[in-house]
C-alpha cells in the first residue's frame, strides 16, 4: 500500500515538474545561431562620353588637339585643278564608356559652284595612315563634292570606339583636273565645318544585356555663322528653333540691346570678340525659361566687355543653363553681378571652366545667385577680381574647385545650400557690405548653409578667413574646414548659431 502511494506521488510531481517546464518553455524565445555580412562603401557613379579631335601634322610628325581651338584645317586660297589638300584626324574617346560616332561637313551658306568641283575622299582607319603619294588618295572612299558632302550623313565617315581608344580620319579635297578658267578667282562663298558627333553605343552591359542603349541618337543641330549684332540676336531669340543651334561668331560684335537667349545655344567665339555696349546695355543675354547659353572662348584672350549689370542672366527661369568655357571677361563700369541668377529661379544650372573676370568697378559680383528654390553651381579653375566674389543662396549643391578669387570685400558667402570650395585660392580685402554689416573674410556659411572647405589657402588683409553669420531662415550653419593654409582665423560671427568644425576639432555656438 505505501508503494503504491509512493508511485502515485512520484508521477504526479513528474506531471507537475513538466508542467512547470511547459509554462517556463512558453516564456522565453527560440535562440539560433546567427550571423551577418555588411556591404559598406557602395558606390553610384555615372560614366563619361567625351571626346577630344586631334589634328595630324606632316611637319612635326605629331597630332596635336584641336577642340578648343575652333581653328580651319582646311584653309588654302590658291587653288588650281588637281591642287590635293590632305588631312588626318585622331577621335579619342577620352571617357568611360564606349561611343560610336561620324564626321559631317555643315554649312549654312549657299556655296558657289567651286564646291562642286572639289571631290571629297575619306579614309578611316584603326591605324594611322598617310598617303605617301598623289595616287594613294584615289584608293580612299570617294563621296563626292564638297557640295554633296555638306550637310549630308555619309555612312563611310563612322566608327565604334571603345573607352580609351583612338581611330583615324583621312580627309582628302581634290579640285577637278577638268575645271576650266570659269573658276579662276572663285571663293566657295561661304565656309563649311568639319563635325565630330558621337553617342552611346551597346557595348557595356547591366544584368539583362547590352541592348539597353541601343537607340542611342547623335544630337543633331544647327550651326550658324554671324557676323552682325542683328543676325545673333535673330538666331537667340528665335522661338521657332526645334534643335540646337551652333553659333559661330566670323567677326567682332558689339551688342547695343539685351538678347533674350530662347532654346539651347552655343555661341564658338573662334579668334572674334564681343562687346556690349555698356551705356545702353544692361545685360548681353537673359536666358529664358527651358533654355541654355554656352559660350566656347578657349582659344581667343582678347576681352570681351559685359554689360552695365553683367553677362547673362537667368531671371526667375526654370530649366535653364548658363555654361561658359574660357575667356577673358572684363566690366568697365559699376556691375551688378557677372553671372547671376535670381528672382524665382528654379531648377537652373551655371557652369564656369577656366574664366578669367575682372571687375574694374567698386561694387560687384564674380556671381550671384539668390533663389528660394534649386539653383546648382559648378565653377571650376580661372580667376576672378571683383568687389565681392560669389554670393550664393540657394538650395542646391554649389561646387568651387581651384579656383583663385581676388576681392576687397568677401570672397564667398554660402546661404541655405550646400557648397564646397576646394584648392581654392582667397586674396580678400577688409571692405563690408554697406547693406550686410558683413565684414571682409574668405568664406562665410549663413542660414543654414552646409559648407565645406578643404585644402584653400587664405590671403590679404581681411581680418577673418570665414566663419558663420546669423540669419532668421534655418539659423544654424553648419561649417567644416580642413587642411587649409595662411589666414586662420575662423570666428563664429555675431549672432550666428551652428557648428563649426576646423581640422577635426568641434566648436559650437
């Protein structure tokens, strides 16, 4: 009887001991082994199409660029029947991704009957070629006169090149042995262009193939020759344009009346100059809305004098672009602004490579953007003296690479965006903004604005090399400097409120 008791107890506190367990298991969690991998430091980064031209000569044996030179290579004014003018281009593709391009004669003049006696012949090759002799030319693909060849599309002047790679263009103009003395001290009339266009091809490839390019299309635009105020301003303000319009200057320019810039231009200011007409001009151009001015300068230092107020203007336009590539500009009077951007402005570009610009007056701007909506800078190298150098505020993205700013007053003042000056060069002077308080200094973050400036040197006389200023609009800067030399006086300025952080160490205000 006692061991039946016994056996009775000893299950009934087994049941109990695994109920208790049960209950115990019902409150905890499963544990598994685990483990995890991180992929840092990923990176987007968009690849490049450019190309350069390059031109072969017979006397140093060497080809040298010719892109920003805007100069003729076929430029002979003696010829004679069978007279033979032979030259050779080099296409580079100097990007990152591969491009297919061709070669195309443009023209917008009527040519004289002298372009009809001229045969064209073309050779390109993977290797350089040169004919040794008169006779090798007739082996080349003959594709007829000069006046066929312009403004045509010749499926024998194309090729592929892959990043890196370089191919080659024989051009040969052979004047007709049979042309009688009709032709004797004829011109053409006019002048053509010799156009290397190039787009994307299949090549690379993303995880599906290599066809995602595949309809790729060459830009296709118009080139004008002008040599009046009255035949730009004609060719700018078209509002009928349906492609791009080319502009080449054949002769200096003064513009007595502001230009309103419609659709996308290019003006190649060759070895011509252009002045505006500072008693009557405020500006040369005002680009408008879903538009954009470039102007090709890289060849000629002669000046070109802007107007009362500046350059060019982006005035409250949306979708716009102003984008200059070398020169010499100079204001001779009291300035507004250079370049600048303002009013309601939005999704506007200004793009400065290599400019010179001296303001000779004592109250303006190298550039100045004032917008509450997105406006993007991107200045890279060239020299620019004024009163006060950039003034930017706007919320975008403001880029200053290597570039040397000479000023009495301040040399950059960043507002609400983000902006970076980098290798940068500040020569400033102590002057204040009457209308600021603002005193003389290198570099200024105000509003809000996300500054960063690295490796700049700092000179002149101002007492500050920058700092933050105070405003009402997101008060707090945020400004961050490393590895700059010379002046290295960086104060918090004022009222201003924010961060500061000076070769690693944080300051706060």
């Amino acid at each position: 009887m006692a061991n039946k008791k016994t056996t009775k107890r000893a299950i009934l506190a087994s049941v109990i001991a695994m109920v208790l367990c049960l209950a115990m298991f019902v409150g905890t969690t499963y544990a598994w082994f685990t483990d995890s991998v991180t992929s840092t430091g990923n990176k987007i980064v968009a690849g490049t199409l450019k190309i350069d031209l390059e031109l072969y000569d017979v006397e140093t044996d060497s080809f040298n660029s010719i892109k920003d030179t805007q100069a003729p290579i076929f430029n002979y004014d003696n010829w004679e029947p069978t007279y033979t003018d032979v030259k050779v281009l080099k296409i580079d593709n100097e990007g990152s991704l591969a491009l297919k391009w061709y070669a195309k004669f443009v023209s917008d003049y009527e040519l004289s009957a002298l372009a009809n006696v001229i045969q064209v012949y073309v050779n390109p090759t993977d290797a350089f070629e040169y004919p040794a002799e008169r006779n090798d030319i007739y082996s080349w693909q003959h594709v007829g006169t000069v006046k066929d060849f312009v403004n045509t599309i010749e499926t024998t002047t194309y090729g592929v090149l892959a990043a890196g790679e370089s191919k080659y263009l024989g051009i040969a103009l052979v004047m007709d042995a049979e042309a009688g003395n009709e032709y004797q001290g004829m011109s053409l009339a006019g002048n053509f262009d010799i156009l290397i266009l190039a787009t994307q091809v299949t090549a690379e490839t993303d995880i599906f193939d290599d066809q995602y390019d595949k309809d790729a299309e060459f830009d296709e635009f118009v080139v004008r020759n002008v040599s009046t105020e009255a035949q730009l301003a004609d060719v700018l303000s078209d509002t009928t344009k349906e492609s791009p319009v080319v502009v080449n200057l054949k002769s200096d320019i003064t513009v007595n009346t502001t230009i309103n810039v419609v659709g996308d231009v290019t003006i190649n200011m060759a070895q011509s100059t252009m002045e505006a007409a500072t008693a009557t001009v405020n500006r040369a151009f005002v680009v408008t809305d879903n538009s954009s001015l470039t102007i090709n300068n890289m060849a000629n230092t002669d000046p070109i004098v802007v107007g009362n107020w500046g350059l060019a203007k982006l005035s409250g336009a949306t979708n716009a672009k102003i984008t200059l590539n070398g020169g010499n500009y100079v204001a001779n009077t009291v300035n507004g602004s250079f370049i600048s951007a303002q009013g309601n402005c939005s999704n506007v570009d200004i793009t400065l490579n290599n400019v010179t610009y001296t303001d000779l007056s004592n109250d303006g701007y190298a550039l100045y953007v004032t917008t509450p909506n997105v406006a993007n800078v991107i200045v890279n190298g060239g020299t620019y003296t004024a009163q006060y150098g950039f003034a930017y505020a706007a919320t975008g993205l403001a880029s200053f690479n290597g570039v040397t700013v000479v000023s009495n007053g301040f040399s950059a003042i960043a507002q609400y965006g983000q902006a970076t000056f980098e290798n940068c060069t500040f020569v400033t002077g102590d002057s204040v903004v009457p209308s600021q308080g603002t005193p003389g200094a290198g570099v200024w973050a105000a509003y809000g604005a996300n500054v960063k400036v690295i490796g700049c040197d700092f000179q002149g006389t101002a007492q500050y090399a920058g700092g933050l200023l105070p405003g009402t609009l997101n008060p707090d800067g945020y400004l961050t400097v490393t590895d700059c030399t010379g002046n290295d006086n960086w104060v918090f300025f004022g009222a201003a409120t924010g961060t500061m952080v000076i070769d690693g160490t944080e300051y706060n205000a």
